[in-house]
C-alpha cells in the first residue's frame, strides 16, 4: 500500500493562487483535520473554507479545497488539492501542516509514477506530460499533447500486435512442422522496419522540439556574420564594424523557426590568429562547430574562395551546413563550382539589406527534412529501444533458421514494450526516468 505524499504544486513565487497537492490512503482524513468550511467535502466539488493549525487553532489562508476520491484522479488514489494565495510563507505553512499531520514529500514526478504504476497511463503517457510542462513552443506542446491523448502509444501498440502475430505464425509452425510462407512474413517484417525507420527519421525534428536546435555562423574574419546574426534576430545584437576580428567571443540568441527554437551562435573569424585573445575566440568557434545541429558558412560574394576556406570545408563537411553568400546586392566575383561539388545548400544574401529569406527558408528545410507529424518522437528512450528493436528484426530477416527468427521476434517485441513501460521491471530505471519531473507532478 503507498503511503500518502503531498508537495506544492505551483512555481513559488507572489501570484493569485498557489496549490498543495495531497495522494494517497490519508489524504482526506489530514485535509478534514486541518481545513474547517460550512460544506460537506463532497467528491470532485471546490469547497470554500479555511486552512487552520489544529495546534494553535490559527488560520492561516483561506483556501478552495477540491477533495477526488479513487479511483477517478490523477493518481487513482485518493487526492486532495488545496487552492491557495500563492506566496512561499503560505504555501510551506500548509504543506509543513500537512507533512505534520502525516504525509510525507513527494518525490520528482512522484505523482505522475503513482498514475504509471496504478495503470492509469502508459510511460509514453507519462512523459509526455513531463513534456508539455517543458515545451518551449506551441509546435512542441501541441506533439507532447498528442502523446499524452495516447497517440504514439496507439502506433507502438499496434506495431507489437503485428510482430506478435507473426511471432505466433512462426511458433505454430515449429509446434506442427508446417512449411512457413516466409515471403509473406518478411513482407510483414520488413513493413514494420519500414514504420519504425520513420520513428528514427522523425526523432531529429522531435529532439529539435525538445531541446532546442543548435546553429552556428561561421567564416572569415569580415564576411558579415555578425549582420547576419542581426538580420536574422531583428536587432543589432552583435556588434558589426569593419574591421576583421570584431567578435572574439560567442554571441548567441534565440529565434523561433515555425515551431522549433534556434540558438543561434555568431562566432569569431576563422583565420590565422595574431593575439592570445583572437586564439581562444577561434578555439570556441569550433568548439561551437562540434556542437551545433546547422552551421550557416558565410563567405563574401565579392570575394574569391581561398584555400583557408576549403581546409576548413573539409574540415567540417560532414556537418549539416549551408554555403550562405553575403553582400548579393554587390558585382560577385565568387566560384559557386567550387562550392557545389560539396553538395550542400547555397543561398544568396544581403545581411546590408536584412534580405535573409533565403537562408531561413533553407534553415526551415534542415529542421523539418524529416518532419512527419505522425511518426515524431521526443524521447531518446523510445528512439534507443526502437533502434534494438529494428537490430533484431534485421538478424530475424538474415536467420535461415525457424527458431532463431522466433527469438529474434521475441527480443525485438521486448524491446518495442520497454517504450510503453510494460517490460521495464527495474525500479532504478523508473526512478531515473521520473526524476527528471518537477515536485509537484
């Protein structure tokens, strides 16, 4: 039997309400000691009354106490919330009242294990909610919505129920010594890789929407990064002069990309540097270059393309990058063959005349390349279990034995219901999934 927990629920801070949340087997007795109104506590009812030190016999706030009997709550125990002035003094007086009279602190997402456990919601359900409370953008809210509702969890379901049906074809076949039609069954399998491939493409825009998309400007000293950075935020965020080596530190903003948020880097030039400070503003630029999702390489479309700039093209052409050519409202003097044989996007730009459509518009395409609303996922523990999944089936497909196919099936079924939370049994890995949660869910 779990015991009861309680924890505020609300950010701290001065507001029009704050929330204690109370779960578990007690919940309405310590609320019926320490909440006094003219009401009867009725199920699923606000009720207006007073919060009261049964010590002192002191009130503390008024409050709007909502009693939720099991099994129709969050956690499917019994819970109680108490609506509150928010304010720290008042929202630690009431839960120190609570813990006193027998609850104890919830710990992170604690709440949200509890609707797990009890078989309310799945753990695809579960962190999506973990989800909605981070989301940074609408995009990402509405997709964490979606999960919450139980349409990812839908597709994993029936993913498992088609390897399943397979995995009996195979199994009765050994029982009865019938002939397999493989050919149909690989068909079956290979549909089924096909789906989970689009999980994986979808879990770049997915991580994106999660945790923001990393860009970085780079390029020679004096090609204009700076403006573009300000062309591209609006503002004049980064300090633009002519003369080469004005950025010696990383200067990063945030823009919203059709849903996704950018943080976008403006670096110092990359060239031969003269100081000890001009060195370590190159040696983070390319430290920014590791970590970024999209590197914007601008170059001066005045200019011609030197043999710096193509050791540094090699040097980085494994990254997702965009050739962006500045001052294109200027006579070009630059080789564009030289950049085409690297087979990534080129756009033309004037950051003088803030003209950097093109450039978002193929900053859009990089995020969204693989965007498919019904194949996103969020999770890099959905994407690894997918990944062992699909490893299985491929030695399922390779197998010319009857029983070795079967085992592989079984092992990839395992690992699709890790997803859904159904054959994790070790409650470290629960734990470590759930801390990421605040307190109060």
């Amino acid at each position: 039997m779990h015991d009861t927990i309680c924890a505020i629920s609300t950010p701290i801070g001065e507001a029009g309400i704050g929330i204690v949340r109370i779960s578990g087997g007690e919940s309405l007795k310590i609320a019926k000691r320490i909440f006094r109104s003219k009401n009867k506590l009725t199920s699923h009812r606000l009720i207006y009354g007073k919060i009261i030190d049964p010590d002192s016999n002191c009130i503390i706030d008024e409050a709007l106490l909502c009693y939720m009997k099991a099994p129709k709550t969050y956690t499917r125990e019994d819970v109680v919330e108490i609506n509150l002035h928010s304010g720290f003094a008042v929202l630690s007086e009431v839960l120190s009242l609570v813990l006193k009279e027998g609850a104890r602190l919830a710990e992170p997402g604690e709440f949200t294990k509890r609707a797990f456990l009890k078989g309310r919601i799945d753990l695809v359900q579960a962190e999506a909610v973990e989800k909605i409370i981070s989301s940074k953008t609408t995009l990402a809210r509405e997709i964490s919505t979606q999960q919450l509702q139980g349409e990812l969890s839908l597709k994993i379901r029936k993913i498992r129920e088609n390897l399943l049906s397979i995995l009996s074809l195979i199994e009765a076949s050994l029982d009865f010594e019938e002939e397999l039609d493989r050919e149909r069954l690989f068909k079956d399998i290979f549909s089924i890789k096909k789906e989970l491939k689009g999980f994986l493409e979808g879990y770049r825009t997915g991580k994106f929407l999660s945790n923001s998309c990393i860009g970085v400007i780079i390029g020679r000293p004096n090609v204009g990064k700076s403006s573009i950075l300000n062309a591209l935020i609006g503002t004049d965020r980064a300090i633009v002069t002519p003369i080469p080596g004005t950025t010696r530190d990383l200067v990063s903003e945030v823009i919203n990309i059709k849903g996704i948020p950018l943080k976008i880097t403006d670096t110092a030039g990359l060239c031969d540097a003269i100081d000890l400070i001009e060195k370590e503003g190159i040696k983070r630029a390319y430290k920014a270059i590791e970590n970024a999702d999209i590197v914007i390489y601008v170059l001066d479309g005045t200019g011609i393309i030197t043999k710096d700039d193509i050791a540094i093209f090699e040097k980085i052409k494994n990254k997702s990058i965009i050739f962006t050519v500045n001052k294109s409202d200027l006579p070009k003097r630059i080789d564009i063959e030289v950049l085409k044989k690297y087979k990534k996007p080129i756009v033309f730009v004037s950051a003088k005349r803030k003209e950097v459509s093109l450039l978002l518009d193929e900053i859009e395409k990089a995020l969204f390349s693989s965007y498919d609303e019904a194949h996103i996922i969020t999770s890099i523990r959905h994407k690894e279990a997918m990944e062992r999944s699909l490893e299985h089936l491929d030695r399922a497909i390779s197998s010319k034995e009857d029983e070795v196919v079967s085992i592989e099936l079984r092992d990839s079924i395992d690992a699709i219901s890790e997803i859904l939370g159904e054959n994790i049994t070790n409650e470290d890995i629960l734990d470590r999934i759930f801390s990421t949660f605040c307190v109060g869910k």
